[in-house]
C-alpha cells in the first residue's frame, strides 16, 4: 500500500498515481490491501480495478499496462516504456525502487507468456 511522495510506492499506487496524474482516469484509491493479497485471495482483484478503467490489447504500446500473473492471480504490472527492446517501468520490491527493467532480460520474460496488457487509448 506504498503511497508516499519520495518515499514509495508499489506497483499498484504507481499505476492510479501516474495514470491518475495525467487526467486517463478519475483517480481513486483501491487500498486497503496487504502485502500479500493476492496469494490469499481467488478473485482477480489487480484485473479488476484496471479492466474497470482500460481495456485489454494484445499488442503493447507506449504508455500501455503489462499485468504479470504472479503465482495464481495478476499481480504485478509496468507501464511499457519501450517496445524495442520491451521494457517497463514498475515499482519492484527487490530492488527497492521504480526501475524500467528490460522484461526479456529479467525475471519478468517468463511471466510474458501469461501477461496482460491494458489500454487507456482507443
């Protein structure tokens, strides 16, 4: 539930804060959740909150939402900030900051198989 200006954030508060900032969506707040939600939980909460505002795609763009599955539920997400190579930008706890990972190159390339993307565009 990360949410501090110059502080933190999580992947979930960086998606409503930057979309929400830029006039895509009204913004809205989907806390509380915990830390580990979705490994105890059987909806797709993550999916929900972004298919209410986007719409999926099957191919990214710019600007676009990756949603990675994590474990059985989607969970995790990046804005696309390249599409040559693919990378996003996304808040990863591991590193303990927003970082624009190349997704072929690291831990997320697997996940594409079963990602999700979401437009805010038509």
């Amino acid at each position: 539930m990360a949410d501090v200006k110059e502080h933190g954030v999580d992947c979930a508060m960086l998606l409503v804060r930057v979309y929400g900032d830029l006039g895509l969506i009204e913004k809205f707040d989907p806390r509380p959740y915990t830390r580990d939600w979705f490994m105890h939980q059987g909806e797709e909460r993550y999916l929900g909150f972004l298919f209410d505002r986007a719409h999926e795609v099957r191919e990214p763009g710019l600007g676009d939402t990756v949603v990675f599955r994590i474990g059985r539920l989607f969970a995790h997400a990046g804005i696309v900030s390249r599409l040559r190579p693919f990378s996003v930008i996304h808040a990863f706890a591991p590193a303990r900051l927003v970082i624009e990972d190349i997704v072929e190159a690291g831990e997320l390339s697997a996940k594409m198989k079963t990602a999700k993307i979401a437009s805010f565009w038509d």
